[in-house]
C-alpha cells in the first residue's frame, strides 16, 4: 500500500489541490499585514511555532504513546495551519485577514520548522533512525508540496483575479473532499488498526486540539490582544492542515510509514467537534454582547 498509486500519484495531487486553493486567497499584502498587527501577528506564531510542540511532546510522554505515534503526534503538532481555520474563524466572527496572514506565514515557516521538530522526534523516540528523517533533500520535497502550489495560487490569484473569484468556492469544496479522501486513505492503510489506534492516540489527538484552542486564544488577551484577534489566533493554532502532515508520513519519498499517519487522520476527525463547539460558543457570546448593546 506504502509504494501504491493512492500515496505516490493521488496524495501529492490531493494536497497540491489543497495548498493551491490556499494560494488563490492569498496576496503579498498578506504577507506585510504583519506590520500592522505585529503584537497578534507575533503573540500567534510564537505560540504556534514554541509552545505548540513543547505542549505535544507533554501529551506524547503522559500519555506513553508508543514511538511511532509519538513521532505522528509531532508531525501533526508541526504542520501549519489551514484554510479549515479560516472557515471556523469565520464562523466564530474572527479576524479572518489574520487567520490568512498567519496560515501564509505558518506555511512558509513550516519548511524549516516542521523538518526539525520530526528529526527530533525521530532522534528521541526511535533512537536517530535517519533512514526515515528529512534530510536536506527530503527538506526540499517539503517545500515542493507546500510553497509550490500556493506560489501557483498566488500568481493565478494576481494575474487573473476574475477567475480567482469564480474559483475559490469551488475549490474549497475541492479541498475538503481531499482532506476527507485523504483521512480515509490513513485509516484504510492500517483499517486492521483502526480501534486500537483510536484507544490509543484519540484522547491525546482531542486534547491536543482542546489545548491548542484554548492557549491560542488566552495567550493573545493576556497579551491585550483585541478579541476578533484573539479568536483568529485560537483557530489557526488549535486547527492544524492535517492533509500535510498524512501526506508526508505515508508518502514513499518521505516518511513512508503509515502509522505515522495515524494520528493526524484521528485528529482529521475529532477535530471538527471542539473546533465546532468553541465556534459555537464564541458565535453565541458575540451575539447576546449585541443583544446587550
């Protein structure tokens, strides 16, 4: 199944589709929007890049995960945000500019940051076995699936914005029938697993989320981060682009190991209910503060 056409042909593919819808929401102005929000901007990715990973490897080791999933719960507490934030944030009546700004940011950040948080997880929990890091050329691999599409997107989004705008429906149905497709691509590579995989990384992968939400959010007020803010911040952090991580744990070329994969494609699933009921929460709140008014 490792080396089949589902993981060599369609998993590229599929997130290529994903990471060049990313691309047609994006401008450069995303990119310098930074400068005028730097306290949220900075306040979100410090957290995101810092804190996240450190929170995951806490979950790994008091929950003894087995190596393997410990190593898949690090790629996942790696891989950046995605538009999936964006949508929720949305819902929630969240900044969603910075939830773009931060996901465009996170993106190309991942290139370098997501390499050495796998490398080492890898190094700790499965005694340095470098025949399945990302090594430099690896490294490269990584940046071809993640910034080639959305540099694709962004220059298609600038030449032909017309087109971009028919398009971005369109595409986010497309890139939320990939991820589905693609978390059913993991779980039928180990479907002789799937229970026991789910007792044991469920409650990690559902906490991880929880967390992530919760610190997102705190971190930016406590740092009087306005509440819109905030609320972007909480999303983009707590929402990983699970579709990534799947992609580089089963592709041949990368990873290559589909209980890596595991973990992402639990939290694929679970995600959707904390993510759901805290958007919901923040919606209802925003509306009786108008209510009040």
């Amino acid at each position: 199944m490792a080396s089949s056409t589902l993981t060599t042909v369609f998993l590229p593919i599929a997130l290529a589709i994903v990471m060049f819808g990313l691309g047609l929401t994006l401008t450069v102005a995303d990119f310098t929007r930074v400068a005028r929000v730097p306290k949220a901007a900075l306040l979100a990715l410090g957290v995101q890049v810092l804190v996240l990973p450190v929170l995951c490897l806490g979950l790994v080791l008091a929950f003894d995960l087995e190596p393997v999933l410990a190593v898949g719960m690090m790629l996942l507490a790696a891989s950046p945000g995605g538009t999936t934030a964006n949508l929720f944030s949305h819902l929630a009546g969240g900044d969603v500019a910075l939830n773009i700004t931060l996901t465009a940011i996170n993106s190309v950040l991942a290139v370098v940051t997501l390499p050495i948080v796998v490398n080492l997880a890898i190094s700790g929990f499965l005694d340095g076995d470098e025949a399945i890091g990302l090594q430099p050329a690896k490294m490269l691999q990584v940046f071809a699936i993640v910034l080639v599409p959305v540099i694709i997107g962004m220059v298609v989004n600038n030449r032909f914005p017309q087109f971009t705008e028919r398009m971005r429906g369109p595409v986010k149905v497309a890139s939320l029938v990939v991820l589905v497709a693609v978390i059913a691509i993991a779980v039928y590579t180990e479907r002789a697993n799937v229970v026991s995989y789910l007792r044991a990384v469920g409650l990690v992968a559902l906490l991880l989320c929880v967390l992530s939400l919760a610190i997102g959010y705190l971190v930016p007020r406590l740092g009087r981060v306005e509440p819109r803010q905030a609320i972007a911040s909480s999303f983009e952090i707590g929402i990983h682009n699970s579709t990534l991580a799947i992609t580089i744990a089963l592709s041949p070329s990368l990873l290559n190991n589909t209980q890596m994969a595991v973990p992402a494609a639990v939290y694929g699933i679970l995600m959707f209910i904390p993510a759901g009921a805290f958007a919901l929460l923040i919606a209802r709140r925003n509306a009786k503060a108008l209510v009040g008014q």
